[in-house]
C-alpha cells in the first residue's frame, strides 16, 4: 500500500505531471525538461526525483550525460493505467501543449550533466 500511495502522491502535483508528459513524448534530460516546463534546475530535479522515487521513471546515463524517459516495461499495471489516465485527462490542456511545442525547440546544453538528480 505505500508503494501505491507514493505513485498517488508524485501524481498530485501539477510540475510533476507536466514532467511527466513531456517524458511521455521523449526521453529527456533535466535541461530539456527545464527550457520545456519553463522552470529552475531545482524545480525539474526535484520531481524528476519523485517521479523516478516512485517507480515511473527510469535514468540512463551515458558518459556524463543522465536520460530520463517513462518506466513503462518496470511499473506495475495500476501505474501503467494511471499514467495513460493523465495523458488523457490532460490532452488537449492548453499548458500542456505549450510544455510540448517548447519541447521541439530544447536543446541539450553542456552544463546540464550538473543538473542530476
């Protein structure tokens, strides 16, 4: 049940569900997410931190570089539902579409690999 809970709880929050559909387009590290959400460092760290805590995220690091894309294949069913649920729920929001247009136009930048979590 305190799995369950914590799933619940990283979903409560609006920067963290925007992060996650944004993850939901593409794998992205903590600078796209940043330029994508308009938000600090601190901010897209610290729920990305919460996400992955709570078992929807996976981390890939290459070189120094850390990637960070939805868990699909290592969360159970429920997070699986509730995470197509947000998608749905939230398709056609106008942040969300912001969010995702900002997407597009990220770039990679070199200090990013300072901004792990």
């Amino acid at each position: 049940m305190r799995e369950t809970i914590k799933g619940f709880k990283a979903l409560s929050d609006e920067t963290r569900l925007r992060v996650l559909l944004v993850l939901m387009e593409k794998e992205c590290c903590v600078c796209e997410i940043m330029q994508a959400l308009e938000i600090s460092q601190t901010r897209a760290s610290r729920s990305l931190a919460t996400l992955y805590d709570a078992g929807f995220l996976k981390l890939k690091r290459e070189g120094q570089w850390s990637f960070y894309s939805i868990d699909r294949e290592g969360m159970p069913d429920y997070m699986k539902e509730l995470t197509d649920a947000a998608g749905k729920a939230l398709a056609g929001n106008e942040i969300v579409g912001m969010d995702s247009r900002r997407l597009k136009k990220a770039k990679r930048i070199g200090l990013c690999t300072r901004y792990e979590t």
